[in-house]
C-alpha cells in the first residue's frame, strides 16, 4: 500500500511538472499562476503545495529533467580530467544532439530562453537561473584552466576573457536555433562551432594575456 502510494505521488509530481511545462511554454513563466497549472495537470491547488513550495520550486523541478548546459557541463571530477577540451566538446555535442532530437528538451530550452522573463517579482526563478550560470562558469573556468596545465590550449591565454567567449557563444546557439528550428540542423552546426572555438582559442591572437593592455597603451 505504502509503495503505491508513493508511486502514486510520483505519478502526480510528474503530471504537475508535464503541465507546468505547457503552461510556461504558452504563457511565459512570470505570469501563470499555479493554479492554472494545477488545473490543466487535473489536481488540486493544494496537490501542486504539496510536491512544489513555490513557483521557483517547480521550475527547478523542471530544469532537472533536462541537463542545462552550465549544470552538466564537467559533472567529472575536475582534478582527475585528463582531456579538459574532450570533455568541452564531448558535453556540448551531446547537449545539441539531446535538443535537436528530444522534444521535451526543446520544449523547456524554449522556457528557459525564450519564455523566462526575469522580473522582480519572480525573484526565486531568477535566482535560480543566476546560479546555475554561475556554477557553470565557474566549472567551465576550470576546464579550461586545466586544458592550459596540460598543454591543450596556450600558456597565455587570456582565461578570464575566454571564458564568457566560450559560454556565451555556446548558449547563443541553443538561442538562435530555438528561435528557427528549421533553418539548420543544430547538432552538425554545433559540432563544427564547437571545434571552430577551440581552433578560436588555441590560435587568436586577440585571446592573449596583456592584449587589451597592449592595445591601449
């Protein structure tokens, strides 16, 4: 009986979050209320309180069905990665090819990019968003510390302006395709701007310490 209870609330958690889903897709997030999210999912307002605190927990509930780019990146051991640009490469590949082919995923990326507006009074959301970005700067900035260590990327590049290079770059295109889906096949396109940053990164000589200092001296 226990058992099946506990199916049963899992069953409901995730007709909440499938809900949630088309709610945010068709109406943004900052918007809707719980309530119309509880109605289309067929429970309860208090069913909805009962598996989600607020707004900002369900939608981290939400970004938990998928791995957002700043959260899976690098989920390895940073200290014991022998191949730092692999596993760039490796993560990003596999990010666009779970989009391009996943329609769930590109449902919530839409949320995420394209339907998440981030006003004061979803401040719970924004944090969330700011966060993830966080940590996933923060381990894409040891990727690449590392990739230097080991010899893959240049002694002097300029990390701490490769860095958002990298990330908004990769994020860009998630954004751009999302927004025209049937422009282009994203997972070919991303592997070849995958490789085209890293060739980016190892050769330009704007991407070296004391460049800027230089430039405007």
């Amino acid at each position: 009986m226990a058992r099946r209870r506990k199916e049963e609330a899992q069953e409901t958690r995730e007709k909440i979050l499938d809900a949630a889903i088309e709610v945010f897709h068709k109406s943004g997030v900052s918007r809707p209320s719980l309530s119309e999210i509880a109605k289309l999912a067929g429970v309860t307002r208090g069913a909805v309180y009962g598996h989600f605190e607020n707004k900002a927990d369900l939608f981290s509930a939400l970004t938990d069905r998928i791995d957002l780019p700043d959260e899976s990146l690098c989920q390895a051991n940073l200290d014991n990665v022998c191949d730092p640009v692999g596993e760039i490469r490796k993560r990003w590949t596999a990010l666009y090819r779970g989009v391009a082919t996943n329609q769930q995923w590109q449902l919530i990326f839409e949320v995420l990019l394209l339907r998440c507006e981030l006003v004061p009074e979803s401040g719970g959301i924004y944090q969330r968003c700011a966060e993830g970005h966080r940590e996933g700067t923060n381990r894409l900035r040891k990727l690449v510390e590392a990739a230097v260590r080991l010899g893959q990327l240049p002694e002097n590049l300029d990390i701490q302006a490769a860095v958002p290079i990298l990330h908004s770059s990769l994020f860009g295109l998630l954004h751009d395709w999302l927004m025209n889906p049937a422009d282009y096949d994203l997972a070919t396109v991303g592997e070849r701007q995958v490789d085209a940053i890293i060739e980016m990164l190892r050769t330009s000589p704007a991407l070296r310490t004391g460049t800027l200092s230089s430039l405007g001296a």
